[in-house]
C-alpha cells in the first residue's frame, strides 16, 4: 500500500468515526448516513489513490452527506506528497448538550452544539441503552427545562422564553427559570403553549430579523392561553441576552429589564372557566361586534354545507361560488357585500380540471384573492395525500390561514376526500372534525363544506354532521333532467340560521356554455320554473291532474295558473 492510499485511508477511517454503528469492511467502512434517519448502516466510505467515496445505499445525495458531515468536497481528496494530508480544516467538534425532560424528569432528546456553529438532534435508543436515534421524527419534543417551569408555574413565578438554548442557559445560571423551544425559531409547536397555559410568560427575543419574527409567532401562540405575557428586548447593540451579559450585565440589570418590559397588549389574562358564566342582564351589555355580512346568504363566522348526488354540479357551484365571493360579484341571486379572500381546498380534480373549470367560470378573470390548495399538487410535492383528518394537516391549513389573512373563507370540498378514515354514518368520529370547524369559526373563518347524497337523496352519513352548521344547501336533479342540458339542478335551503325572505327561496339553476367558449349561470326561482312548466303543459292538452304529479305541485296551484291564464 503506497502513501497515497495510506492517506486515503486515514481520511475514510477520520470520516468513520463520525458516523454511528460504523465497521471496517474489506473495501473499506460501512457506518450510519448522516444524512438521513439511518437504522440500518447503509453508508460505504471507500478509498482510493486520489479520493475517498462515499454512497449512501438509501438516496441520499453526495453533497448531502457531506454537509451532514461537516466537510467539503475538497476534504475527501489528497495532495500529492503524503505528509502534506491533515485531518480536514471544516471537523466538527461537539461543545455542548442540552438535555430536554419530559414532566417526569426522564430525558426525551438532546440537542448537540458544535465547533464551527452547528447544532444537530437526536433521542435516546429505546431498544439499544447508551445509542441514539439521530432523528426526532416520531416523538413528541418538549420545552427545555421543563420540569423547573411548571414548578414555576405552580408557584406563580415568572418564566423567561428565549430563542435558544444557550440563552436559556445563561439565565438560568443567574437563577432565572428560563426556557426555549428545541431547534430555534420558527419551530414553536402547540404542546408547548399547553406546558405554559396559565403561566406568568416574559419573552426574550433576539435582535435580529428572524428573532423578531420568531417572537412574534410565539406571541399569537400564547395569546389567550398564559396570564401574562411581556417582552423583554436586550440594548442594543448586542445581539441577544447571552451576548449582553458577556458585556457586563448583571442579573440586577436583568431584573430591571424585565421589571420594565411592556405587557403585550395582544396578551388577554387567561381567566378561569367561571369567568364566562354571565348573568342575562350582564349578556346584554357585552358589547358584541356584528358578524359582516359578506353575501346575501353567508355572514362571517358561518359554517355551511352544500350537498347533492355525484356529478350533479356541486363543485361548479362550490367553485363559481368561491369565484364570486374573492371577486365581489354576486352569485346566483345573491348580492356580495364585501370581497373576501377564499381558501377553496381541492380533494379529488387534477389539476389540469381544475384549471380548465375555474378558468371557464372566471370570465372576467381569477380574482387576486382567490387561493388554491389541490390535493394533486400536495402529492406532488410531498408523496402524499391531503388528509384533514390529521391535526398535522389541520394545523398546516390553520397556518396557512394565519399566513394570509384577507382569507375569511375556507371551502372544503369535499368530505369524503378531504377527511378519509371516518365512518361516515358515525356522529362521534364527526365529532373532531366538527370541533375543528368550531375552532375555525371562534378565529372568524366562515366555512363552506361539500358533500355527497346517499341512495335516498338525503346527505350522506349521520345527521348529527348538521348540528353545528348553520346553513345547508341540498342540490337535485330536475324532473325529467337530460344529461345533454350539462350543469342543470335546482337548489333548496334544508337549514337557513339567520336568514329568510328571497334569499332562501329555491332555485332552478343552470350553468349555460357560451360560444367563446366561457360559462355563466342562470337562474329562475323555482316555483316560477314551476308555473312555465305548467302553462306549457296545459296549452299541450294535459290534464291538470297529471301535470300536478309531473311537477310535484299541488293540484290547487295547477288550477289556479290554469285560471290565470285564462284556459
């Protein structure tokens, strides 16, 4: 072996010892990827006369594995003299752990700081004692410190919130109960509001961009849930607590700090359960804001269900009414009051029917305000279907709501797509996704779902999935309905909350092809279609009997047109 490959060698054996599980093999070593949550060693590191290879067995690209190493590309080749190598410029060293405890004291994950500043994760080995697992996929984190702070919040102390954990640390050393979230900003997950609910909470943010914005996601996720929230923001110029106390700050200056730091005004107390119990005197002096009428049939903060048989129109209707509300046109006989921003959640066209539909329908044009979340293009980019029956995804879709808040509406169609894995015909498994759609409502979306019909006509599944709604929309086929006519039903109001007059009053809808190849819709109250029906009927010689049962009238109404008009 000439020194060459002895050099060679020496950098496959400096990257072995990097890795988990690693072994010396004939060819070279076999070791965990870093790259990714590896079990089973699925990475070979071989050497040759000019360069050591690395490949990961499981996908993992070459530049990924570096970087998950700490080095470059430029560390795994050699000079041409063999005592010109030296272990590689860009080797990590770890220089401390930060332990996470669960409410129990038993130790959840670690999260390891590194020599040029790197920080990686990993939780103990259930199966193998003294390994670890170099993933936190699969487990729920906690708060750092997190027995200390709900000791502290037992005892009515305050908690400091940091954006790290060795800002956490620096003020837990001066005596301060003091924790953070694991993996850094942006990274705030709703158990931890749960482990500081109730709690006298105060912020310290660091001075940059991503620190101011990080306090202010921690901020809307506390909101309403501690009793106190402050913000505690360092002088400048230093960059956060740790760095002003590497200058001179006393725990004294910190407690003064702190004693000055202004109350959010966004922070409400949390009050307890017997808060909310009112008198009906008291119920009417609360000032209530009215809920904003944004059409004629649909107010803020409502929840509503379109619902009819398979391939009647119920997604032209969901999605020609999405277009008119983010546009501001009226829609059917229904007058728009306000334009607002509609979410409309896509669970079963490709994208292609999508775009063609919603293209055909908006002949002035796509609003600005309308957004599209198509479960085709979620497959696409995360291998894996949009299923809202997951608090994952609801959280996603409640994030994406928070992101864009000219969103009002959220249109969800439809259940069966959009929320697999429920019996339908069971009023408890509906009972989540129920709560959820509450929760919405309390946050001020108005909710539009759509739904199939069963054999019977009726909404598919248990009737308890109307309970909190507040509109109900059932879409038929006409009598004698063609399929050549295209996108022809009419339309009946089953629960109307709030509503009456013409609003409500059932239609005869249709939406009519135009020659340039766009779409609008036309309408006719129902019981008018009824009349041209039976003047029509009537002037061909049926009997007033027989056209009573052709249209579902009754025999009275027959006659009466019948006298109307004068035959």
């Amino acid at each position: 072996m000439n020194n060459n490959n002895l050099d060679t060698a020496t950098i496959a054996a400096d990257i072995a010892q990097r890795c988990q599980q690693a072994r010396q093999t004939k060819d070279g070593w076999q070791a965990c990827c870093p790259a990714h949550n590896d079990a089973n060693p699925s990475l070979s590191i071989t050497a040759n006369h000019e360069r050591v290879l690395l490949k990961c067995h499981a996908g993992c690209s070459f530049n990924a594995i570096v970087e998950a190493l700490g080095m470059t590309s430029a560390d795994l080749r050699v000079t041409t003299h063999a005592n010109d190598y030296t272990a590689p410029q860009s080797q990590r060293r770890i220089t401390k752990v930060y332990d996470y405890f669960d409410a129990k004291g038993t130790l959840v994950h670690q999260t390891l700081r590194y020599e040029p500043k790197d920080f990686r994760q990993r939780r103990p080995d259930p199966d193998k004692p003294g390994e670890y697992i170099w993933s936190l996929k699969g487990i729920e984190t906690v708060l750092y410190n997190l027995p200390a702070v709900l000791q502290a919040k037992a005892d009515g102390q305050s908690i400091y919130l940091t954006e790290g954990e060795k800002d956490a640390s620096t003020l837990t050393v001066m005596g301060f109960t003091t924790t953070c979230n694991p993996m850094g900003a942006g990274k705030w997950e709703d158990s931890y509001t749960s482990s500081l609910t109730g709690a006298d909470v105060v912020l310290f943010p660091d001075n940059d961009v991503a620190g101011k914005k990080h306090a202010e996601l921690v901020q809307s996720k506390l909101t309403g849930h501690v009793k106190t929230l402050r913000m505690a923001t360092v002088p400048a110029p230093h960059k956060d607590v740790s760095d002003w106390v590497q200058a001179g700050a006393t725990r004294a200056d910190v407690a003064a700090l702190v004693a000055s730091a202004p109350a959010l005004a966004d922070a409400p107390s949390m009050k307890p359960l017997a808060a909310s119990m009112v008198s009906f005197a008291e119920l009417l002096k609360l000032q209530i804001p009215e809920r904003e009428l944004y059409q004629d049939c649909l107010r803020e903060r409502s929840l509503a269900m379109v619902y009819g048989p398979r391939g009647i129109g119920k997604t032209m209707h969901l999605l020609g009414w999405s277009i008119a509300l983010a546009s501001g046109t009226p829609f059917l006989n229904w007058a728009t009051h306000r334009q607002v921003g509609v979410l409309y959640v896509d669970g079963e066209m490709t994208l292609a029917d999508l775009r063609e539909r919603a293209l055909g329908l908006a002949s002035d044009g796509m609003p600005d305000q309308l957004f599209l979340l198509p479960s085709e293009l979620v497959y696409e980019h995360s291998f894996r279907n949009l299923t809202l029956t997951t608090t994952d995804d609801q959280k996603a879709v409640e994030a994406m709501l928070e992101a864009h808040p000219s969103i009002k509406v959220l249109v969800l169609d439809n259940i069966s797509c959009l929320f697999p894995g429920i019996d339908e015909n069971d009023k408890k498994a509906w009972e989540p996704i129920a709560a959820w759609f509450t929760r919405l409502r309390h946050k001020g979306l108005t909710i539009i779902v759509g739904h199939h019909a069963g054999k019977d006509g009726k909404q598919r599944g248990t009737s308890g999935r109307e309970d909190n709604l507040d509109t109900v929309i059932a879409l038929s086929l006409p009598d004698n309905y063609n399929p050549e006519e295209g996108c022809h039903y009419h339309l009946r109001f089953e629960k109307h909350r709030g509503l009456k007059g013409n609003v409500v009053q059932p239609l005869d809808v249709r939406l009519e092809e135009m020659p340039d190849a766009t779409t609008t819709w036309t309408y006719a109250l129902l019981e008018t279609s009824k009349t041209e029906r039976i003047i029509a009927m009537l002037n061909d010689g049926v009997p007033p009997r027989s056209i009573a049962e052709e249209v579902h009238a009754n025999l009275s109404l027959v006659y009466r047109v019948k006298k109307q008009q004068g035959l």
